[in-house]
C-alpha cells in the first residue's frame, strides 16, 4: 500500500494543476517548501488534508464542507512586495533609534559616575 501511494499517488498530488481521477480530486495544493504541500483531496462527497513530501503521504484530517469556503469566494491578494518592503525598513529604523537612544542613556549614565 504504502509503495502504492508513493509510486502513483504521490506524482499526482504533487502536479501544480488540479488532478480529476474518477472519484478522487486534488481540489487545492498548498505549498510549504521546496517539496513539501498541504494537499485538500475529495473523495466522494468527503474532504480530507494530506501532508505531501517526496518520502510519504500522511493523513492530518478530514475537513467538513461547512468548513471549505464557498466556491464564488476569491482568495485575499497577496500583500504587495512594496509594501512589505516599506513596513520592514520602517521596523529596521525604529530598533535602530531606539538602540541609538537606549545606548546614549548608558553613555550618560557612565559620564555621571
């Protein structure tokens, strides 16, 4: 079985577009790494998510329909680079100040001894 799954299931969950196979169907294929996904599988009428890596399958849950979001709903864009970029020079200049500031206190308080 496990020899099985590695040898024709896994090339199938690893394709980056949808696989249909009769009553089996990637719905959506996440990845984690370089060749490590989450993979949402339909089997019949239920939905389980299996963790994909070059070595082994292994189930983590069964997902409810409930849970799944409706299939009109668009994904969030993802955030622009720009932005990130933006937001971590401004993280990078704050610690920066505050470590010029905190490191002046220590001068000043080494002067007055």
């Amino acid at each position: 079985m496990a020899w099985w799954s590695i040898r024709y299931l896994l090339p199938r969950l690893q394709t980056l577009t949808p696989a249909r196979t009769g009553a089996m169907t990637v719905i959506e294929r996440v990845s984690l790494g370089m060749r490590t996904s989450l993979c949402l599988v339909k089997v019949g009428e239920r939905y389980f998510l299996i963790g994909v890596t070059p070595a082994s399958m292994e189930y983590l849950a069964e997902v409810s329909e409930e849970d799944l979001p409706e299939s009109g709903t668009e994904p969030a864009d993802p955030p622009d680079f720009a932005e990130i970029l933006a937001n971590s020079k401004d993280k990078v200049n704050m610690f920066r100040s505050q470590l010029k500031e905190r490191s002046g206190r220590v001068q000043e308080g080494k002067t007055r001894k």
